[in-house]
C-alpha cells in the first residue's frame, strides 16, 4: 500500500526529515501536497523532486513568487494556493491518507484539527495543538476516528514503549489497566545544564539555539534551553496518554541516547534508545505497524557515552515548572501560557528581551489568564489571541525599560 502524504510544513526540520526518509521508500510514499510559509526556495526544491499535486504558500506574496518560478520550469500542472484556509483544505482532501503536522506553533492547530476530522492517520509533531486545545482535540480524534502517531522522540518513545493494547487507543487509553505506573519523559537539560545561574540573563539567541545533541530550528531550540519544551511536551503527554500529571516524571538525561521510559507496575523499566535523529520517530510513524530503514545510523554501544540521570533544578528551570504547574491548573492556563511564550522567544530571538525575560512574560501571562475557562475551538482561539497582545504589550515595556536604563548608562 503506497500512503499518499500531506507534509504542513514541509521546509522545516521536521518536514526536511520526513522528505527524507520518503526519499528512501518511493515505493511506500507519494507526495501529496506540500506547504510552506515564505521559504520559496525550499519549496521549490521540494516541487522539483517530488512532483506534489497541491503546495501551499502561507504568504501571498510568496505564493505568486512560487507560480512564476514553476511555470518557468515547466511544473505549472502543480497547483499553487496561499493562505491559512489552504493549508486546512490540503489537510482534508480526499486524496491524502496521511498528514505530517509539522507546523511550528499554535499556527499549527487548525490545519492539523482539519485533518483529525476528516479521519486521516495524523503524524503528530505539532505539540502546540494539543497544549492548547487539549480535550477539544482529543474529542475530535474521538468522533472522527482519525489515528494519532506521535512524532516528538519523547512521544514516539513511550508510544513505543507501551502495550499494543494502549497503542491502538492513543489519547483514551487507560495505562493502569495495562499495567503502567509512571511515564518517565526525557530531556537533555539545553545548552546551559550547567551554566552559571547569574550568567543567564546575558546568553544570545545564538548561544541558545546551540544544543549540544539535537538539530532543531531556532524556536524549538530556545524552548529546549529554557526547558520550556520539556514543558510543552509534558502537557502533551497527558493528554496523548490520558494521564495525571502526578503520573508523568521529568527525567534529565544529558546523551538524549535513551528518548523516553514506561514504567510498569512490577518494577520493569522499559525504554526507548537510539541516535538522537528525528528520522527515527518520523520513519516509525510513516510506517506503522512496520518498521522501515530510516536512514540513521544504529546505535553503537561500545561507543556510546555512559548513561547520566538527574533530577531537574527548578531553579534554572522556571519555565519547566510553570508548565508542570498550568498542567494542573487546566486548559485556561495551558493556552495562555503557549501563547505567551510564543510571543517571548520571538522578542528574544529578535533582541527585544533577555533570555530570563522569557520567563518573566510567561508567568506574568498565566496568572493573567489562568481562570479562563475554554469550551470550543472559537474560545480556544479568542484565548490565544488575548494572550499574545497581553504579552506583546508586556514585551515593549521591557524594551522601552532596557532602551531608557542603555540611554541612562551612557
């Protein structure tokens, strides 16, 4: 059976990955529909080798850009469409079976719940969806029947970990019936594991998109510094394996060698290993239940760094303990709480704030928001929005604060 693929975001990490691991198996795979937001050169590369029938271009712009340049190739039969509306209508079509949820951010939600309820096989590796939406989108996997795969490596990890029975009911299952007692989520620590607290607040964007193990764009990776994603993916969590968030336990493992842990019930352990490279998970899910080569390298034990565990310091974690904390509070909470931080790594990434502001803005932005209560998709959305101007305006009030106390300086 050949899967014909819907990538949403297809010129990102993700989307780069799952390209190539299709490039693999032409025989398993054809490409659909393929979208971008502005990067018209990727896509156009992407056009050139894979043929899709249907592309996306977010920006309109671009999108005219991307028309010329096929024509003037001679791949004008590829349809070109802009806009948000356009990635939910290649998300649902009738001639894809499988989506790739790539998009980086809450931008991701609609497009990818578009593909829920329409029942196709949804590869998840937009975390932002379920943080923000939660038991909204679990719902809409509920009623349309659609299957949900993990792609974050954590995910796929546990996911991999857990009895058939709790993988063919992701987002219902019930773990202690099969026997499960706590999900063990993983986490390098970023970049500053062990960086002096006092020098954090001076760190770059460019120290911060430096991690030592992974290859991840630049918002990802200050999420991972600020353990913020550790955050993210422990909301998601609950909700993929419909759990506490008593029953999930942050885990610092320094080599990213061991992706994730199910811990059982009779005192079994079992995890998840292999090279740190999203092409693993990626290749899982594109095939499941079988299981193909996705191009990386089997792991080497004789020389694999020995095996290091902490416990997470809250301290130089603040973000992580938020999430942790908003998990609890509930949906209110966990919105905003996406959409603030959104807003902060991008100010910080363009210079705006500190890399400890990020925090700042996002605590600032729960205990705004957190009694919000969300009960459609519409509220959803309402709520998202109304964090992002409470944290925008948050964000030129640094700035305006850092630009006088510069001018005081000199």
């Amino acid at each position: 059976m050949t899967r014909n693929l819907c990538i949403l975001g297809s010129t990102g990490s993700i989307g780069v990955n799952t390209l190539d691991v299709v490039r693999l198996h032409p025989e398993k795979f054809s490409i659909h529909s393929l979208s971008a937001n502005t990067n018209v050169d990727k896509l156009l590369e992407q056009c050139r080798e894979f043929h899709p029938s249907t592309v996306v271009m977010v920006c309109d712009v671009a999108a005219k850009l991307l028309t010329q340049q096929l024509i003037s190739l001679g791949l004008d039969k590829i349809q070109v469409m802009s806009g948000e509306n356009a990635l939910c209508e290649i998300a649902q079509t009738d001639g894809v079976d499988t989506v790739m949820a790539a998009i980086v951010g809450a931008s991701g939600l609609i497009p990818t719940l578009s593909a829920v309820n329409s029942g196709k096989r949804v590869l998840l590796a937009n975390k932002e969806a379920l943080v923000t939406s939660g038991q909204i989108f679990i719902d809409a996997v509920k009623a349309s029947g659609a299957e949900l795969l993990p792609i974050d490596s954590e995910h796929n990890a546990i996911f991999q970990s857990l009895p058939t029975k709790a993988q063919q009911t992701i987002g219902t299952c019930q773990l202690t019936d099969n026997g499960v007692s706590k999900i063990l989520l993983t986490g390098s620590g970023g970049p500053f594991r062990t960086k002096a607290l006092s020098e954090l607040q001076e760190v770059t964007p460019d120290q911060a998109c430096a991690h030592p193990n992974w290859e991840m764009g630049r918002k990802i990776s200050v999420d991972s510094a600020t353990m913020m994603n550790k955050g993210l993916e422990f909301i998601e969590a609950k909700w993929l394996f419909n759990v506490e968030a008593d029953d999930i336990q942050v885990v610092l493992h320094p080599q990213s060698t061991i992706h994730s842990m199910v811990q059982y019930k009779d005192g079994s352990v079992i995890a998840q290993m292999g090279n740190p490279d999203m092409r693993t998970p990626i290749a899982h899910a594109l095939a499941f239940p079988e299981r193909i080569d996705a191009g990386v390298e089997p792991l080497d034990f004789f020389n694999t760094p020995s095996f290091d565990f902490e416990q997470p310091d809250f301290e130089r974690y603040p973000n992580l303990k938020l999430a942790i904390e908003a998990c609890k509070q509930g949906q209110g909470a966990c919105t905003a709480l996406n959409a603030a931080n959104e807003v902060a790594v991008d100010a910080f990434l363009n210079n705006q704030i500190k890399f400890t502001d990020i925090y700042k803005i996002n605590e600032t932005s729960v205990k705004k928001f957190v009694s919000e209560r969300v009960a459609n998709i519409n509220e959803v959305l309402s709520l998202d929005k109304l964090a992002r101007q409470y944290a925008q305006a948050i964000v030129v009030k640094m700035t305006n604060e850092n630009s006088q106390n510069e001018d005081k300086v000199m």
